[in-house]
C-alpha cells in the first residue's frame, strides 16, 4: 500500500519535472530573444538620446544667437535699425529663417511651450513684410547704378562686365540671400574711380551728418557674409574693401585680411548659387536675369570638380529661358545639348519639336543651320511706365539731382508769419516759400519732440500696411507703389492732437471740422510712394468727396530726420523736400475753382538708410466757402 502509493508520487512527480523542463526550456529560449531586443532598444534609446542632445544644442545655439542679438539690438534699437542689413536680417530671421527652429520644436516642445512662442509670433515680421523688402528694394534698385550702362571694374588682373556683377548685386534683393537688399540701394560714385564699381551712400539730407562706408565696414560685411557661407558676397564686400583701402589715409582695415577671405571665396563661388538665383528669376517670370545666371551657372559648372548641380537641369531653365527672350536658335542647340545627356527627357523631346517649328516660321525658306548661330538676344522687360519721363526725374529727384532750372528762385522768402491769429500772434511760425506756383511752403518747428513722441506711441500698436484709392471701384486696396505702414488718430483721443489740430487751422486758415483724421505713416528701409495726387480726378470714385467735397489741401509733418533717402518730390516742377524733423510742408492741391492743381503730383523716395516717420492731413472743400471762397480766374 505504502510502495504503490510512493509509486504513485513518484510518477506523478517525474510528470510535473518534465513538464516544468519543457516550460523551462521555452522560456529561456523567448528570455534569449528578449535580452537581444533589449540591447535594440537600448541602442535606440542611445540614437533618440544623441538626436534629443543635438536637436537640444541646435535649440541651445539658436537660444543663445536669439538673446546676443536682441541684447546688441537693444542697446540702440534706432541706431541699429538703421542700418538696411540688420534690418533685413531681422525680418528674414523671423519668416525665411524660422522654419528651423519650428521644424525642431513643432515634435517634440510641450504644448505650452508652443502656445507661448506662437503668442510671441504675433510681434514678428511676417510673409508681408518680406515681400514689402521685395517692392522697397525694387523701387530702391532704380536709385542705384542701373542706369549707368555697361562699365567696365576690375578685380586683379580679370575684368568683369560690371552690368552682370551689378545685376547679381541688384537681383539678390529677391533672393534669400545676405544681403537681399542692404547697402545694395546705395548708389554708384560717379564722380569717384572712374569705372571702377563702387558702393557709396546717395546724396543726404543737407541738415544731416554725411555718412560714409569705410574699407573697415566693408570688410566687416564681408566677413559677416564669409561666416555665412555667403561667398558670392564675401568676394563683393572684400574687393570694395580693397579699393576704399587704397584711398583711405587712416587704414580701417589690415590689407593681408582682405586678400586672405577674397582669395577663398572667389574660389568657393558655386555652380548652384548662381542656378538658385537664375531659378527665381524663372519663378518670377524675369527670363532676362534667368538667361544670366543660368548661363553662369553653366560657366562655373565646368571647372568644378564635385558638380554643384547638374548640368541637364541648367539646360533645361536656360532653353526655355532663351527661347521666351527670342533666342529660338540657341534654344534647340541647348535642348539638343541636354537630349544628348537625358534621352529620355518628356519635355525636352516636346520643347525640341515646338522650337523646330517655331523656327520653321522664323526662318521661312531658309534652311536650317547649325553653322549659323545668332547673338544672343537678351532684352530687359521693364514696366513700360518706369521708362516715362515722369518716373525717370522721379528717380533723379530722389538722387538730388537737379531736373529743372527755377527762374523765380529769387523771389522766394522766408518769413515770420501769425495771420493774425491769436494763436501765432506771440508765436509766429517760420514760413519757408520753396516754390511760388503751385504755392508750396515749410514751417520750421512745428511741432515739439513732446508731440512727436506722443504721437508716435498712439499710432505704434495700430500700424497696418498704407492703402490707396482704387480709382475705378473706390474701394481702398494695398498697392506695390505705396510701402508703407500708416494708422489714423482722431483728434478726441489726446489733447496734444485737438492742439495740433488748432495749430494747423491758424497756419492754413482752413476749417479743419471736416479735415480727415490725423494720418502717421512711417516708412521702413526702401520704404516710399510712387508719383500721386492727393485730389480726386474727376470720374474717379472717391467716398470722401461725396461727404466733404474734394482735398483742398495738404499739410506733411516730419516727425523724424532720415540718414539717406526718404525726400517728397515733385516731378512735374523739380522740388524736392527732405525730412526735417519737427518742420511741416503745406501746398494746395485745387485751385479757388475746385480745378485740380496738376503740378502738385508728388512722390515720397525710398528710404536708403534710417526710418521717415510722417503725419499729414488731409483738407476738404466743405467748410471753407468763406474762407476760400470760388474765384472767377482759372489760376487762382
């Protein structure tokens, strides 16, 4: 009984030891398998630690660059706003430059953190910013050297056509380059080394300091634009660097620095920059800058080793390109070129056929010859209205050039002047005549520092983009002639502009219950107004003259001095006003009869250097019938 019981045990027990053995045995095996995904994860764990650490030092970097340049830009934000290149780095940090940081926190930050940068991200420039440094810099390029022909500056022993480096300069404005606007407005020194290419500040505000860009600072932006790969600049800046060198008595900067970074980046200019600049000029239409780059680009492709682009993509941009300037012939040749590389290629093979044919009807019976190449035809597609005389001394204006020859100048005055006001009787304003007819004066002084800063911080948070009148719809819309960011102030909201308002109605003499609100604009780098009228033509739908009848008047506040730029021209009668702090210009835009006066057709030039703030009102017909009343002479 005891003996088969202990049987019993036994076998049961020899039963559980080989199933706990079989249990055992697969459970090793599957711990085997664990121990290696566990040393898997533990080397992932390591790549998402080491791409955690060096997404945390990028934001580290970036931490540290954001607080050196806010605490540099913070010492003297006018100062250093001033200058068109940190002005521009400012907003391309902020639109162009942004995505890398988004990119390292739009993952990983917590959603608080998010949510703060975003609120933040209200006081930042945006897209519209950028795109109004396009319209500044394009109104700013016609102030420049575009209109000095194709002269000859030499770097070394080479010689470069100036137009080509003058247009790469000039096309950066559009580009992400560093300088994509800058010191790129400043105009050519006709009167300085001859055909040397030369960069030199515009004629300034006569009552302003002169300003000069020393060897010293162009080597600094030159090394600025070295330390950000940016060779292309880096070889403009150091060269300009050299030859102010060599016309300076006290040295700015040492000669074996110059050489050293112009040496390397003359050889690290690449094939790709100028494909990247010839592709924009694609996106944009401008087949006339795309023709130039990409055939650079081609240029410099041949002598690199390790291609920076390929070649069949350049011949690709450049056909078509050659094609819509006219250069058919040359079109299929490099159409053919890139057959020859791609086979293959949809487009190419299509494009192939079209400039047979188009060439087909170019050439009627005349057979066609590779053996006969033409010149290349390159035509610049402007806007037919930059090419008429007003806009031509528009541009000469704002070079302060003169336009016109002014036989009465001598009858001019300046004078103290009350009008018999109570206001002025013990406070006469300085009236300045600059410009007999149309009437056109300045007061000196105004209006007080007190007044300006007042006003500048009202208007500051209520700043928007400056809008014109539609003259078909009347509707007010945003335009690229007009770069600028204006608000409105009403008299009510501060007593200092119920003051100004007073002071303006015993200086004119006109009613001011139906003046429009007090207007502040200021304008940026580039900043400007192409050629208007401040009346309404007849035909043109304009809301204001319905309520107060047409603009009778203008009165122009500079609340700021400008460094280089910024001066109110007119066109039609060659006068030009710069800004004067504290100092107002007031003219008629109708005649007694309500006539427009046409002459008064005026302009603000873009600001090369420094900030124009200005704030204007506007005078209606309405309420002045027995201050101004209707005259029987036209010209009155």
């Amino acid at each position: 009984m005891q003996l088969s019981s202990l049987n019993e045990i036994l076998f049961v027990l020899a039963c559980v030891a080989h199933f706990a053995h079989a249990e055992l045995f697969t459970a090793v095996v599957e711990l085997q398998k664990a121990l290696y995904a566990e040393k898997e994860v533990a080397g992932e764990l390591r790549k998402y630690i080491r791409s955690e650490e060096e997404r945390l030092e990028k934001l580290r970097a970036i931490a540290s660059d954001y607080e050196r340049h806010a605490n540099l830009a913070l010492g003297n934000t006018e100062y250093y706003l001033a200058n068109p290149v940190n002005a521009f780095l400012l907003v391309k940090r902020f639109t162009l430059d942004w995505g890398k940081l988004d990119s390292l926190l739009s993952t990983q930050a917590n959603t608080d953190l998010l949510t703060r940068i975003n609120e933040l991200r209200a006081n930042f420039p945006d897209v519209e910013d950028l795109n109004g440094w396009q319209l500044h810099c394009a109104a700013a390029r016609h102030l420049s050297a575009e209109h000095q022909g194709n002269r000859l500056w030499h770097f070394g022993g080479t010689q470069c056509r100036q137009s080509l480096q003058e247009q790469r300069l000039l096309l950066s404005n559009q580009t992400v380059s560093l300088f994509m606007c800058g010191w790129a407005m400043y105009m050519i020194d006709n009167s300085a080394r001859n055909t040397l290419f030369t960069l030199s500040l515009p004629p300034v505000n006569p009552c302003m300091w002169n300003v000069l860009i020393s060897a010293g600072d162009c080597f600094q932006l030159g090394k600025l634009a070295y330390e950000d790969t940016d060779y292309y600049h880096t070889v403009l800046w150091m060269q300009e660097s050299l030859l102010r060198l060599d016309a300076e008595l006290n040295k700015t900067a040492d000669k074996p620095d110059i050489l050293d970074y112009l040496s390397f980046s003359m050889y690290k200019v690449k094939s790709e920059d100028c494909f990247q600049l010839g592709r924009f000029a694609y996106n944009q239409k401008d087949y006339y800058h795309t023709v130039m780059w990409m055939q650079e680009a081609l240029e410099r492709g041949i002598n690199e080793v390790n291609k920076t682009i390929e070649r069949p993509v350049v011949l690709d941009y450049l056909a078509y390109a050659m094609s819509r300037q006219g250069n058919m012939m040359h079109a299929l040749k490099l159409t053919n070129e890139l057959l020859e590389l791609e086979p293959d290629h949809e487009r190419a093979r299509n494009n192939k056929a079209f400039y047979q044919s188009s060439l087909q009807i170019e050439l009627g019976d005349k057979p066609l010859s590779d053996d006969i190449v033409p010149e290349v035809k390159n035509p610049r597609q402007m806007d037919p209205y930059r090419s008429t005389e007003e806009f031509l001394t528009y541009e000469a204006l704002c070079r302060n050039e003169e336009t016109q020859v002014y036989a009465d100048r001598h009858k001019l005055k300046c004078q103290y002047k009350h009008n018999n006001h109570p206001l002025l009787l013990l406070a006469p304003v300085k009236e300045e005549e600059v410009y007999l007819n149309p009437w056109i004066v300045i007061y000196h002084d105004l209006m007080n520092d007190v007044e300006i800063q007042t006003i500048k911080a009202y208007a500051t948070p209520r700043l928007n983009r400056a809008t014109v009148h539609n003259a078909v719809t009347g509707e007010l819309e945003t335009a690229f002639y007009r770069v600028s960011k204006s608000a409105w102030l009403k008299g009510f909201e501060h007593p200092i502009f119920e003051r100004i308002n007073k002071r303006i109605e015993a200086v004119s003499g006109i009613n001011q219950e139906t003046s429009e609100d007090l207007q502040v604009v200021n304008y940026g780098i580039g900043g400007h107004y192409e050629p208007h009228y401040d009346f309404a033509r007849r035909k043109e739908k304009t809301p204001y003259e319905i309520l107060a009848g047409n603009r009778i008047a203008t009165v122009l506040f500079y609340m700021s001095d400008v460094v280089a730029g910024g001066a109110t021209v007119f066109p039609y009668i060659g006068v030009k006003l710069f800004p004067e702090k504290g100092a107002a210009a007031f003219w008629f835009n109708l005649y007694r009869n309500g006539e427009g006066i046409y002459d008064t057709r005026h302009a603000a030039c873009p600001v090369l250097s420094g900030s124009k703030w200005v704030c204007n009102k506007w005078m209606h017909e309405r309420g002045q019938e027995f201050r101004r009343p209707c005259s029987l002479r036209p010209d009155e």
